[in-house]
C-alpha cells in the first residue's frame, strides 16, 4: 500500500551502508528541515522585541499574547484581545512554521513576515500604535539602542524592529514530528491507524490542498469549493472575503491561504473565524464543503489521528 521510493543518493548509499534505517519516502509532504538559515544576533535581538509590550499602544500586548508558545504558537481563544480590549476579526493562526509559508495571514494577503509586523503595529484591534510611538519609546532604553547599534549598521529603525521580529519569527520552526520521521524512514514513527488515516487523506484528497513542507502554506484556495460555507455558517462579515479585501478582484472572494495542518492538534479553535471548536468538526467541513461529501466517523477518527503526528518539537529558537 505505502510505495517506497529512493528519494536521493544518500539514501541509497544508506541502504548500502546497511543501516537500519529505511529509505526517505517520496511523498507529496516534505519533512521540515533540521535549521533554516537565520542570523543569530537578529534572531536574539527579535525574540527579546517578541514579548516587548512597549511595541502596543498602552503597554498591553506583546507577539506573545496572541501566539502563545505552548499552544502549537496560537491562541485558544476564538479571536484574541488586542492593545484596550480590543477584539479581532479572525482566529489566531500559529507563527510556528511561517517561514515555509508562501505568504502570511489567513487570507495570503501580504508577502512577508515583515509585513505582518508593520500591519500589527499599526493594526487597531491589535497593536493600534505607529512607529513614531514605538521608536520614542525604544528609543529611551539605552540597553536596547546598544543591541540594536551592534546588530545593524544603521540601529534602531522601524525596517529593523520589524526584521528582527521577522529573522526570529523564521527560526520558530518544529521540526521531527513523527510523521516527519516516518517521512525520513522510519516505519515504526507511526502507528498502523495513523497510517491508515495518512491513506484516506490522499485518497479522499486533502492532499491536493495541504501538501509540502507545510502540509499547506503553498497555495490559495476559495473555503466553499464544492458548498457555500458561508451561507451555511451565516452573518457574514468582511474578513470572510479572504484575499479580496487585499486585491478587490471579484475572483478571490472567500480566497485564504491554505493553512499549514503543523501542530494543528494544539491549535484549536480552526479555520479564520475559529468556528470549528474541535479538529473533528474542522475534518468535518473540510470534507463537506471542500470535498463535497461527508466521511465515516472511522475514516474520520483515522484522519485526526494522522494529524497529530504532524506535531513537532518546540523550536530551538526558544530556548
Ligand atoms: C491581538 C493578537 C495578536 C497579536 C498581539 C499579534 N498577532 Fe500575529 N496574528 C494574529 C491574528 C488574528 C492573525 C491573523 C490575521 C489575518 O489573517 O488577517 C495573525 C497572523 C500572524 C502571522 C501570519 C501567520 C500565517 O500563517 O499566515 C504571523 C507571522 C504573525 N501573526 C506574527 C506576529 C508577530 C511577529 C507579532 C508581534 C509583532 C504578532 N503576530 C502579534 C493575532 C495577533
Ligand atoms: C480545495 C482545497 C482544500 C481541501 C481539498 C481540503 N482543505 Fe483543509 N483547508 C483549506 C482551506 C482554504 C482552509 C482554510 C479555511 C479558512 O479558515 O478560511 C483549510 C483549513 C483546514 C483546517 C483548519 C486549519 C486551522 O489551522 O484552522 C483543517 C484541520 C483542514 N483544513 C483539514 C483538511 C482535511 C482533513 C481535508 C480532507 C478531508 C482537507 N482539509 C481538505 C483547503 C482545503
């Protein structure tokens, strides 16, 4: 049933070498490397700029609050509060992983992770400050200008608060889940049930959206392919058009970006508008409205079992 494939050189020189190990399998998901390439003072200087509540308006809300480090880097909240109690329109994603990502927000909406800095500082259900406050407000701590002067040629600046945050953001990655293990070769990394549900999420075609290192992250897709979910759930609201808000092409209402499934069994509530208070209930929508049909609850239960191997280690960037 599994094809095993010889993915590269090295693993066959493995298979000479007699190693226990199997080979890599050739699979539409890609394991998450060991390390990405990040500069280590930057990093540094942005997981201290990552809790920084000076960054908010009232002193209130740091990175941390919204994405939480032992929640999958979410929020169990159905929207999180911002600087004054200010609710937000959508769910908090995880900020595990968003390196792999080919663009950021639910929607796909901007291109970077500095970017998203930029709309968190002056966003006003979340930061809601400017980088006139913020930079006076850094600017008075001395030890922190001094990080900033030996870290970048030209110091403290809004484009290198926001790269800092970013450089570390990048290094928040999880890496040996176990099914990237069993990805890697290793046939006992997963039980025969997690195997199982690994097989009806290609058969059933999830796979055609949630793929790659990500397990998502590589494309935009409308939520409502084969349904209107929208109609269905009811009341709805402008962060439900997805990628229109950025574009205004009448093409990409209810467009999002494919969610990455990493860690997802630690980051309920699902999907923008944190409707889905379980992953059973997620899996369920899933299938009605982007695959048209509706799962056994055993199939069901196999495809949430593979989905919690997709947990990997906390990032080392934490440490
Ligand atoms: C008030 C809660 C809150 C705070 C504070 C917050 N975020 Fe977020 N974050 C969110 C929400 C909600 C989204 C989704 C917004 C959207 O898609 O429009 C998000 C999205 C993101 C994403 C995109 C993830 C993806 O998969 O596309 C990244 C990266 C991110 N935040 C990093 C940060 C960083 C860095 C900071 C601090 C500078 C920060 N966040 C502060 C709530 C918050
Ligand atoms: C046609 C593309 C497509 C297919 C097929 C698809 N998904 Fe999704 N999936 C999406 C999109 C788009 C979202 C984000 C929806 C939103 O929140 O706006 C999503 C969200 C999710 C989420 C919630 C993630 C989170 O962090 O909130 C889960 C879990 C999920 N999908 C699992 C599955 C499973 C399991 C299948 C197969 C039964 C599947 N998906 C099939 C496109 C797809």
């Amino acid at each position: 049933m599994f094809r095993i494939a010889l993915a590269s050189g090295v693993s066959a020189a493995l298979l000479h070498a007699g190693l226990a190990a199997g080979a890599p399998l050739d699979e539409p998901i890609k394991p998450i490397p060991a390390s990405v390439p990040v500069d280590a003072a930057k990093v540094a200087l942005g997981k201290l700029l990552f809790s920084e509540k000076r960054l908010s308006k009232d002193d209130s809300v740091s990175c941390q609050s919204c994405h939480l480090f032992d929640q999958g880097g979410a929020h169990p909240s159905k929207r999180p509060t911002g600087a004054g109690g200010a609710v937000h329109v959508v769910n908090s994603p995880t900020v595990f992983n968003a390196v792999f990502g080919f663009k950021q927000l639910w929607s796909g909406g901007v291109d970077s992770i500095e970017a998203v800095v930029e709309r968190v500082v002056k966003a006003p259900r979340v930061f809601a400050s400017n980088w006139g406050q913020v930079l006076g407000k850094l600017s008075q701590d001395g030890a922190l200008v001094a990080r900033f002067k030996s870290t970048y040629a030209d110091g403290l600046t809004p484009a290198n608060v926001a790269n800092a945050i970013a450089e570390y953001n990048r290094a928040l990655i999880t890496p040996n889940a176990r099914f990237d293990k069993y990805l890697r070769g290793d046939a006992s990394a997963i039980s025969a049930d997690e195997k199982n549900g690994y097989a009806l999420f290609k058969k059933y075609g999830c796979i055609a959206c949630h793929q790659g290192v990500n397990v998502g992250g590589n494309m935009y897709q409308t939520f409502g392919v084969m349904g209107d979910y929208f109609k269905a759930r009811g009341d709805v609201q402008e962060a439900d058009l997805g990628l229109y808000n950025f574009t205004k092409k009448d093409a990409d209402r209810h467009t999002f970006k494919v969610p990455s499934l990493r860690n997802v069994a630690q980051t309920a509530p699902y999907f923008h508008d944190g409707s889905a208070a379980t992953l059973d209930e997620a899996v369920d929508v899933m299938f009605r409205f982007q695959l048209g049909r509706q799962a056994s609850a055993k199939d069901r239960e196999l495809i949430v079992k593979f989905l919690g191997t997709l947990t990997g280690e906390l990032p080392q960037a934490l440490k």
